[in-house]
C-alpha cells in the first residue's frame, strides 16, 4: 500500500510538471517604457515584418491574429493593416518585427519547441516618436507556429490593453 501511494504521489507531481511545461509563456521586456496612454489614440495602423528568411505565412498569420486581439480588447475605432495598402491615416503605428522563429508542427513540437522573438515598436504619427517598445519572446509548450503565433498576438493586445 506505501509503494502505491508512493508511486500515485510521482505520478502525480510528474503529471503537474508536464502539464505546466507545456503552458504558453509569453515574456514581454520593456526596452522603452509606454510614454503616453493608448487611449489618447484612436486608429491604429499594423505593420509586421520579419528579419527570418522563409516566414511570409508567419508574417500575414501575426499581422491576422494582432488586428483580430486588438479589436476584441475594443481600444480603437479604427484598426488598419499595412498589408492592405491603407489610403486612411491612423494616429498610432504599431511595428512587430520577428527577430527569431523556431517553426514546428505537430509532430517536431514533440521533440523541438517553437518559438518566436517578436519586437514591438509604439509610435505616434503626430510626433513622430515611439511611445514603447517591447519584446516578446514565447518559448515553451507543445504548440504549433501558428500556436505560438497566436499566444503573442494575444499578449500584444493585452499589453495595449493594460495601457489603455
């Protein structure tokens, strides 16, 4: 009886470990502290770039899933991909570019996590300053590419939120 209680007690703590191991963990580093309030703006224009060759579907995929996080949260009027070649002005620009990306899959991200390195750059259109600039690592956990993707977009948009 000692031996199974024993080894239900491993099981478990192994069980707690594995399941936090794959939890999404975004890190986010402030470079440049958020100098003004998001809510002083009211359109906001986003542009995403890659220094990682081979990452165009990773590029649209970020610039989809930020727009998409941003809106829910409900903080601008107006959200403007640069994909779409905008004609309106926006007040705020918002500039993602992926510095590192690991890719995986279903079956790699068993054996090699994805993992993205992304920075984030606030800038006001009327001065011509940044406002912040972050980066956003997410490492860890059993995701996709499009997974990890999404778990920035998200942390991209509660950041804003936070600021509001």
């Amino acid at each position: 009886m000692k031996h199974f209680r024993k080894l239900i007690g491993t099981v478990l703590i192994l069980s707690i470990l594995f399941l936090t191991a794959c939890l999404p963990k975004v890190n986010v580093r402030t470079i440049t502290p958020m100098t003004a309030k998001i809510s002083n703006y009211e359109t906001i224009l986003i542009y995403v770039s890659t220094l990682v060759p081979d990452s165009t579907e990773q590029v649209s995929q970020l610039e989809a899933y930020i727009i998409k996080y941003i809106d829910q949260k409900g903080i601008f009027k107006n959200i403007v991909p640069y994909s779409k070649e905008p004609t309106e002005s926006t007040d705020l620009r918002l500039y993602a570019k992926i510095l590192e990306l690991r890719k995986g899959g279903f079956v790699t991200a068993a054996f090699t996590y994805p993992y993205m390195r992304l920075e984030v750059i606030l800038i006001d259109v009327k001065t011509g300053k940044n406002i912040g600039v972050f980066e956003f690592l997410r490492t860890s956990g059993q995701r996709t590419t499009e997974g990890i993707i999404m778990d920035v977009s998200e942390r991209i948009a509660k950041l804003m939120a936070e600021n509001y």
